[in-house]
C-alpha cells in the first residue's frame, strides 16, 4: 500500500515518548475513554498515521500523460450508464458465439468430437482458438487434482498445467459427483417453468385454513422482488451456479421420464387434470440424521421403490385420499403435525451463524465451520423465484456436507407462496430447519409486502407462519426485527401467537425497520420479548456481537433467552466461532487472516468453477467479503479491548505491510488483495461494494 510506514518512524511522527514541543501536542490528543465515546476505535498512539490524501494521488497521475489516460479511462468505465437487459442479452449471444465460448465436453476432454450435438451445439468446437485466446494460468494447483478428482473443466481450467496425468489418464472415467447436495435438477427446473408441479398438501392447508388456494397461478406468476437488488451481481443470471452450471450450457435432451417425486405424468393430457385432482406425492426416502443420503442424487430425493397398497391407492385416486383420511376424525387441520410429533432442535449453547445475504455464501459457511460454527444458514431466498425454477435462487439452498446442522431462508408475501415453497423445499431438499424473513428491509422486499412489511400485517403472518408449519413436520423459525418504526417496538405482542401459530424458535433483530442498521441493538427489549414467550418458543437474539463477551453477556443476562445469534461479527472476523469456544480475544496475525482468504479462495473455485467464469465470481464474492473485513483492528493495536462493532476505526499502520493493507478502505486495495490470491483483474474490471458503502473511490478503484 502506497504511503505505508513502519511503526518506529510513525512513532517520531507523532511524538510518542518526547518532549518540548511534542508535550503540548501529546497533551491535546483525546483519552481512550473520550474516543470510545465518540464511538472512533481507540488505536494506540504510535500507530495512527494522517488519512491518505487520494487528491493529490490523483494529480500525480495527470501529470503523467499515460497515467492520465489510464486514469481518465478507468473513471468513464465507473461513470459509465447501467446496460439495459435487452443489450446484456444481445453480448451474452455474441459472447457464445466466440471462440472463448468453447464447449464444456470438448474443453473436458480435449477431443473436438466429443459433443454429441455436433455442428447444431451453439458453443464453440474450435479448440485451437480457445487455446490462442485463453488467459494465462493461474499460480497453484487445481482445486479439483489437490482433492483427488479429475478436473471438469479440462483445458478451460485456470490450472489446467497441474493437471498432469489426470488430464490424460482419467478422460474416460465419469467426473465425480459434486459433494454439495440440494442442487436444482433440470427435470424439476423445466417442470416448473411450465407450472407443472403440484402442492397438494399446501392446496389443502390453505383451503382448510381459509386462505386463497388452490392454484399455482399466484405463486408462479409475478414480478421479481429482489431482481434489482441483484442484478449487478447476476447479470447473466447464472452467477450463483456451482461448478456444475457448465451442464446448463450444452443443449441437453428433453427428460425421459419426470421426477416422480412431484410432478404428473406429462403424457397425460394436462388440460383434462384440474387443480384439485391433482396426485398425492410418493412418500420420499428416509434420510439419516447425519444429512447425508444413499437415495441423494443431485439434490432430488430418490422414491422407496417398495411403496405399500395404502399409498399406490393413495396416489391412484389424487388429493381425494387425502382429504378422506382426516374426514375419519371430522377435523380438517388433521394433517398439521401435532407439537409432539414435530422434529425439534435444541439451539442452545451452539454458535449460530446466520443468514447472511451476498456474503453468507457456500465457501464463506465453510470458512466459518471450520473457525468454530454449529448451525449455518443459507442466503434468503425468495419463493417466487424458487418457484419459477430460477438456477441462481436454488443455488443458495446449497449445502456442504460439513453443514451438520443447516436450514434455509426464504422470504415471500402471501401464505400460498410460502407455503408451496416450503412443501418444495421438504420434497426436493435436504434441510434441518427452514427459517421464513419477515424482518428484511431491503425497499424492493417491503414493497412487494414482504420482508419487515409483514410485522404490519399480524393477520398475514398468521396465514403464512400456519400454513408453513402445517406442511413439514421439520422446525419452522421465524425471523423478525423489533418493529417497522424507530421508537414503535411491536413484537413482544405477538411473540405468545408466533408460537400458537406454529413457529419453533423466533429470532428478533434488536433494530426497527426504519433503523436499518444503524444505531445499536435494543438489547433490553429483546430480553422483554424472551421473557414473555412461552416455553415451547425458542428465542434467538441478533445484532452487534462482537466478541466472545458479548456473547456470554446475552447469553447469561437473560436466562429465556435460547440463543445469541451472530451475524456482521463474523462478515468481519469470522473467528469470532473461536474466540467464543476458546473464550479469549484472539490477536490473530495477518499471515493467519490471509491463509483463510486462501482457504476460502480454495472453496469459491470448488464450488463455482476453475474456469475464467469460477474464477472471477470467486473474485467477486472474495471482493465484497473485504468490504467487510477491513473493518477488523487488531487487537495489539487497541488500547482498550474489545472492539466494539459500532466503532469508526482511524487511519493506521498495521504491524506488517500485509496488515496495513488489509486495513485499507479502499477498493483498490481489495483488488490487489484479489490479485495475489487469484492473478491480475480482467482489463477494465471494476468494482463497487454492495452494500454501497463509502469505501469505493472512483479515482482509485482499479
């Protein structure tokens, strides 16, 4: 980082330990205690250097004439005008079309005959192009060779010189499955997309609860809630894909047979199959409790094939059996799963990573079970999107089989949608927990009635969380925020109905809608909350845990409460797992924080692919995880411990280059954190952070 001192010369810098002149100076500088109230880190004194003026980096580079135009021409690719979708559609055709775009078959086996669609592939055969035009490769190992696999991705590969004899000696030998379960599976994927599937037990529910039902109309139809909000992320809508999305690229053959385990026949003439004669669903194979299956193929549970007369009778005569079983009890809320039947998991004491949008990704979850996590959750999800069959929204039900204990997110607006998704996710996934948002304070969420607008609509909440929990005999959790107003707290009202409606824990973010995240977590009011809840509920509370003692603090002030749950703690340093466990402040050093980056840059390329596309959303997902990290202060370097998460840290050196890099702000640091770990940026590569945060300077980024 360019202006990085030692702390020796920064010490004659700012006068520590001299006298004269310097004690006047010395004398004026504020105490810890003043710093900490003024919410600004209190970082020792002979690490402080003067914020870095970008101005003058900036007029240095215009009076050079080739930094001038590189300048000139990086800030026009920042300033430039968001592309319309219809111009995104047309380059990705033009991308296709060139030798780059080459087939996944042939760049797997290096054979130019290997795809069995010949001249009618629309992706490139032409290898001796793609090798003229390829970038360089990477430094390192292949992910897939370092863990004994034969690479999918052939010559496409970033690493593809170690590929050594397993280019060679394994060609023919299937490429192992990926390890990752809950994948979307075309058959599913086309089923859907032609709103074929069927929900008979949430069509009942809603009818039987009084809700609308009874069609899938609704939930599949609709506009994206959240499509804005990731569209700089998902351009090309397959950005979340695991390494397997090359498999969506080559044209695939229509399915012989569907997926017995939710669809009809589509032989059958589909007009004559009204919405409620729809079949029951064949019973779906057990599934051991460590989360790993036999009957587990790509995601999609396999079905018993010994299946009893009960059931054939069952599936022969549609949703009619159904309703005929619980019309012996003269009750039609028979199929709600009783409180004694229904699965339960005892969160207390055990280190809950939560939901964490963009960030909380696959590789990221793995980083943090290896650094202490015992509960992981996938990202939000939106159920109309899981619904329309969309391959980047069913990537973020993903699951490693290290995530022993894992649940998914889902947010949606109306009780059909959730509850459709919900028998979705019980049928095709393999989950502990599925957790519903109604806390989100994304606009795009709340305006479409989802998110933190449902803590307006008790009534709503009602319909979504009772039709949910009638599905799946699985824990169903609820996620909440104090309020939707700042000073209008609401939830301690409704935590006793939360738990009558169905929900079996309930996590309350201690900030109102409108606070968004500023300001600290009510802390007091979601004791209260705790308090008031009955003992069947579990209550989680999030927001601002930092450190092991805040942890402990919230765990033993509060004895109701069942659990802490942590979040931007771990966006920062995601050895915080560690610190709890071990109960200590760990000074952990900027060797052990980049070995972590590698560890998850090792992760990302498993998971999204080795190839340029793997690599540059590894790059990108590695890129907003710094724009959380960088937030970090050391603990050598800090004159009162801990650091608080609210603290604005100054300006300082780190103890080592590394770990004044590190602290950077600024994106052009991250970048060059990206590049030696993952080689030089494409040309023209920008970046903003998400989550908009002052940290991206236009005339620096790049």
């Amino acid at each position: 980082m360019e202006g990085a001192a030692p702390p020796q010369e920064t010490e004659e810098k700012v006068g520590v330990g001299s006298a004269g002149a310097d004690a006047p100076e010395a004398a004026s500088r504020p105490r810890p205690e003043d710093l900490v109230a003024r919410a600004i880190a209190p970082v020792k004194n002979e690490y402080l250097r003067p914020p870095p003026s970008r101005s003058a980096a900036v007029g240095r580079e215009v009076d050079d004439d080739d930094n001038e135009k590189k300048s000139s021409s990086s800030n026009a690719v920042v300033v430039k005008e968001k592309k319309s979708r219809r111009q995104l559609k047309r380059e990705r055709k033009q991308e296709q079309k060139s030798a780059k775009n080459i087939c996944p078959e042939v760049a797997k086996t290096g054979n130019g005959d290997a795809c069995r669609y010949k001249d009618n592939c629309r992706f490139s055969h032409d290898l001796d192009a793609f090798l003229a035009e390829k970038l360089p490769d990477l430094e390192g190992t292949c992910p897939f060779i370092s863990a004994d696999e034969a690479c999918p991705y052939g010559i496409a590969c970033r690493y593809s010189k170690t590929h050594g004899e397993h280019s060679l000696l394994e060609l023919n030998i299937p490429t192992k499955k990926s390890s990752e379960i809950n994948s979307l599976s075309k058959d599913l994927q086309k089923l859907l997309w032609k709103n074929k599937v069927s929900f008979p037990k949430a069509d009942f529910q809603l009818k039987s609860l009084g809700l609308k039902g009874g069609s899938n109309a609704h939930s599949n139809s609709g506009a994206d809630p959240v499509k804005e909000h990731r569209e700089n992320l998902d351009e090309s809508n397959n950005l979340h894909l695991d390494n397997d999305h090359k498999d969506l690229n080559c044209c695939s053959e229509p399915a012989k047979q569907c997926n017995p385990a939710c669809v009809e026949n589509e032989c059958l003439d589909n007009d004559s199959i009204s919405d409620d004669s729809r079949p029951v669903k064949k019973a779906k194979s057990k599934i051991d409790k460590s989360g790993s299956s036999p009957d587990f193929i790509n995601g999609s549970k396999l079905i018993e094939e010994n299946l009893q007369v009960g059931q054939d009778s069952c599936i022969q005569n549609g949703l009619k059996s159904v309703l005929s079983e619980c019309s012996n009890t003269g009750n039609d809320l028979d199929l709600k799963q009783h409180a004694r039947e229904r699965k339960l998991i005892d969160f207390r004491g055990k280190l809950y990573l939560a939901p964490l949008t963009t960030v909380g990704n696959l590789p990221f979850r793995r980083i943090c079970k290896a650094l202490g996590a015992d509960i992981t959750c996938g990202e939000m999800a939106m159920c109309t999107n899981l619904l329309q069959g969309q391959a980047s929204e069913w990537a973020l039900l993903r699951r490693h089989p290290s995530e022993d204990i894992f649940g998914v997110q889902i947010c949606g607006a109306y009780p059909d949608t959730v509850a459709r998704t919900v028998e979705l996710i019980d049928r095709e996934c393999t989950v502990d927990f599925i957790d519903i948002n109604m806390g989100c304070p994304i606009d795009v969420v709340v305006n479409k009635g989802a998110g933190s607008a449902l803590i307006m609509k008790p009534m709503r909440m009602k319909g979504i969380i009772q039709a949910a929990s009638s599905i799946v005999s699985k824990p169903l959790t609820v996620k909440v925020r104090t309020g939707y107003f700042e000073g209008r707290n609401r939830i301690d009202s409704l935590v006793s109905d939360i738990c009558n409606w169905g929900a079996s824990a309930l996590t309350i973010h201690g900030r109102s809608r409108q606070q968004r995240y500023s300001k600290l977590a009510d802390w007091d009011y979601i004791y209260e909350c705790a308090r008031k809840a009955p003992d069947d509920l579990q209550v989680f509370g999030n927001g601002d845990i930092f450190s092991y003692t805040d942890w402990i603090k919230h765990t033993t002030d509060c004895p109701k409460l069942s659990n802490c749950v942590i979040a931007r703690g771990a966006l920062i340093k995601p050895w915080i797992f560690t610190e709890v466990k071990e109960q200590r402040h760990w000074d952990i050093s900027s060797g052990e924080r980049f070995n972590i980056l590698k560890d998850f840059v090792h992760f990302g390329l498993q998971h999204w692919g080795s190839d340029t596309k793997g690599v540059e959303t590894t790059r990108h997902f590695l890129l907003e995880w710094l724009s959380y990290t960088y937030r970090y202060i050391p603990v050598g370097l800090l004159d009162v411990i801990p650091q608080r998460l609210n603290w604005r840290p100054p300006c300082y050196y780190g103890r080592d280059d590394l770990e004044t890099l590190m602290a950077s702000d600024s994106a052009a640091d991250w970048i060059r954190i990206s590049e030696m770990l993952l080689g030089k940026v494409p040309e023209g590569f920008t970046f903003a952070p998400k989550h908009k945060s002052n940290a991206y300077d236009r005339a620096e980024n790049g």
